[in-house]
C-alpha cells in the first residue's frame, strides 16, 4: 500500500508544463448517475466550473471551455473561449458543432491577428457551411440529418473584452457586483431567438410578409411554421434549403407548400462588452436551466456559495514501515477547499429541484429516472461557470499562458483517486469537497 501511495504522492510534483499540455490533462470529470460534472478548472483568467445533465436517450447537449491561444499563430491573441450547444433533434449537429467552431476561429483570428465580431461572425457561417455539406454528403443515406440542429451559444474573452454570440434560447448571464450596496445583480448578455418572445414573431413576419403561417400557436406554444420554436440556428437545413424538405425526410418535417428563401436564419445576433473591475462572473447555460431558474436567481446561487470547510483531522501521520528498509517517512498533507467550485453542478440541482417540484415529486426519486424517460420531465442541461479574476482579465491578448481544453460530458475518469488517498491517510473531508481540493505533498526524509 505505501508503494502505491508514494507513486501518488510523487504525481503531485509533476511540473505545470506538464499538466496543460495535453487535452487530456485537464478534461477528467465525474460521473454521477446522468450527471457530468467538473467542479473547477483554471482558465486564461480566472476559475470556471461545469456541469451537464443528460435527459435524452442521446446528450444532445454538447459544451466546451478552451483556454490559451485563440489562433493558430503562436504570437495570439490568447484568451478563454466558451461554447454551449443545445441540439434538437439529434447530437449529430451539437457535436459537430464542438469539433469544429473553435478551430474555424482560430483559423480567422490568425489570418484577422486579432479577436473581432468578424472573426466570429466567418467562424459560425464556416460551421453552418460545414455542416451543410455534411448533410449533402450523407441525405441519400440518411435523409433525417436535414431534421437535426442546434443553437449555438459562444463567450470569447480577450483583452479585457467580451464577445457574446448566439443562435437560439441558450443564454449568458454576467453577475455584476453594486459598489454602494453589496449586491450582485444579473445583466443578461445574450439575445434569444424564440418563436415565444414577441420581438422574434415580429422579426419572422416582417421577413415573411406574404406567409400568415410564418409562426403557429400549437398546444400552447409558439412555433416556427408549426415546427420548431427557434428561429435561428446551425443545421436544421429542411427550413433553409426547400431541396431538403421533401421525400424521404420524415412526412411531419415537410411543408406543403415550397419555399423560396431560408425560413431559419444561421446568423448570430453579437454583442461586445468591455469587462468592469466589478463583473464577478458569467453564467452560461442552455433553456434547460432557464425554463426553471431566473436570471437572478441563478446569480444568486453562485454568489452566495459559501467558502466549503474542510475538517483535516489528523494531517501529518508517520509511514507504518520504513522505507527501502532503512527510512522511515512523515506525510503532511494540507488541504484546501477552493471558493468557486461545484457552483456549475449547484446549478443544474436547483434546476433539478425545481423540475421536481413542478411534477409534485421529490428530487431523489427524479434523479433514479432514466435517460429517455427523463426527457418527460426536463431536458439536457449543461451550465458552465467562469469566474473573473479582475486582475487577470486586465492583462494583454498577447500575455502567453498554457493551453486548456474541456469538453462537457466527455473524458469521464474515475473518482477513486483523491477518495482513496484520504481514506488511507483517514482525513475527514466533505464528499463534496474531494474534487475541488488542492493537496500539497510535503516529505520530510
């Protein structure tokens, strides 16, 4: 056992080249039943925090976080790079979506050598093209890739500035810190593209003045020619090119009566903030979270995490042997709880909560349905959380920092690690405290 535990011990010296270099590194989550979730990471300017809950019998949900260089030139610009896709009718979209959008703008960034809403606008129409082309490379074999789609929410910092770009009902939300009252108020950052919302219906009726069905009430909900309720996204290409909307696709996908221009829209509606000393954090989520939290109430429950307590009962212990027969070894070991983890998954249970209150349920018998099934009662959530470090969000673009890459859901390791070396020093710390904690390894010989 002590061979063991000093092969882990030494693991903690690794050096930080190390540790960033490969994707792999630092995309370990945990698994806890249909939840995923990464409870802190470090990017380009402070912490972050992910969460996703599956509820379809395929996540159609897809999320990333990537850190460091946004270009494929060395020189930059660098910075943090946020995506939350939330697909409809299948993952096939979503996850091309995360294979493809981040190198598409590292591909405009290099030739622009800088960050811009131009970059951004080539990299989205590139992954609409993309996709398009997939779809016309795969419709005779399978015709109902032309049904699948998927918003496409996007935060990029660099240089003291925020993007914000999006297609669809995904949301960014900043928490915003009040000087003179303490508080910290939510600014939603993003524009929505939901047949529900007033403005959007305007939009569609004044782009289809000669369509009375450009959007239908049905069963309550509004909908985009009695379809679909967004009226932007990437894919969905049986409402953007009339050659896709016959036979074979599916008989409920097909209009009766052709058209003659895109009745869905790919582009992205993006604004651009300069980030003040007080913006404390942006919360970026897809509708599953905002059908049953407020802005302010998602704001709220990130802010007013308290700092978790970590109860180290006996931190410094002799080895039982020696060591090679000859030494014997004291471990110390000291333990942090870090302020802004698990905020992600602290999320997506109130959510949770909150959907089970709707149905008249508890929340521990939710949580034993299963995915498919689970789709009756919420839909995929995935929520990431970054943290803003003011003194690290006012550093240059061209500032060099490690690469970080994390994808929502992907990369599931096992837990043992850090529960196992606790165990057999018998600490007493929190679960919930394991994966967030810091452990500094000191070997006095």
């Amino acid at each position: 056992m002590l061979s063991g535990l000093m092969n882990f011990l030494r693991a903690c010296f690794r050096p930080k080249s190390d540790r960033y270099v490969h994707t792999n590194s630092d995309s370990s989550g945990r698994q806890d039943g249909l939840l995923w979730y990464k409870d802190h990471g470090q990017h380009f300017y402070g912490e972050f925090s992910m969460a996703v809950v599956q509820a379809n019998n395929l996540l159609e949900d897809q999320s990333q976080i990537e850190s460091g260089n946004l270009s494929l030139h060395e020189s930059g610009p660098y910075g943090t790079f946020v995506g939350v896709y939330d697909g409809h009718g299948g993952p096939e979209t979503s996850r091309y979506i995360n294979d493809n959008l981040f190198q598409h703008l590292k591909r405009f960034s290099a030739e622009q050598q800088s960050m811009s809403v131009d970059v951004i606008k080539k990299a989205y129409q590139a992954t609409e093209e993309g996709f398009l082309s997939l779809v016309t490379k795969q419709w005779p074999m399978k015709p109902q890739i032309a049904a699948v789609g998927s918003c496409c929410l996007v935060g990029v910092i660099s240089g003291g500035i925020l993007y914000i770009a999006n297609l669809g009902d995904s949301r960014a939300v900043l928490g915003r810190a009040v000087k003179a009252t303490g508080e910290v108020l939510s600014v939603q950052l993003s524009s929505e593209h939901n047949a529900s919302i007033e403005s959007v219906r305007q939009e569609l009726q004044s782009l289809h003045p000669d369509d009375s069905q450009i959007v239908v009430l049905k069963h309550n909900v509004w909908r985009v020619k009695g379809l679909i309720q967004v009226s932007r996204s990437i894919g969905d290409v049986y409402l953007k090119k009339a050659e896709f909307n016959r036979q074979p696709l599916y008989a409920k996908f097909r209009l009766r009566e052709p058209f003659k221009k895109p009745i869905l829209s790919s582009e992205p509606s993006i604004s651009v903030h300069q980030l003040q000393p007080h913006d404390q954090f942006i919360i970026f989520a897809s509708d599953g979270l905002w059908e049953h939290l407020s802005n302010q109430e998602a704001v709220d429950i990130v802010q007013n995490h308290p700092r978790c307590a970590v109860n180290v009962s006996n931190p410094c212990f002799t080895a039982p042997t020696s060591l090679n027969g000859k030494r014997r070894a004291m471990f110390c070991l000291l333990v942090y709880s870090n302020l802004h983890a698990g905020n992600a998954r602290r999320l997506v249970k109130a959510a949770l909560q909150e959907a089970a209150k709707k149905r008249e349920m508890r929340y521990s018998d939710l949580k034993k349905i299963d995915r498919g099934v689970r789709r009756h009662f919420h839909d995929d959530i995935t929520v990431i959380v970054v943290f803003l470090d003011s003194n690290l969000v006012s550093r240059a673009s061209s500032v060099k920092d490690s690469n970080i890459s994390v994808r929502g859901g992907e990369s599931v390791c096992p837990q043992t690690h850090w529960h196992l070396v606790l165990r057999q020093l018998k600490l007493a710390v929190p679960d919930e405290a394991v994966s967030p904690i810091f452990i500094s390894c000191i070997i006095l010989m």
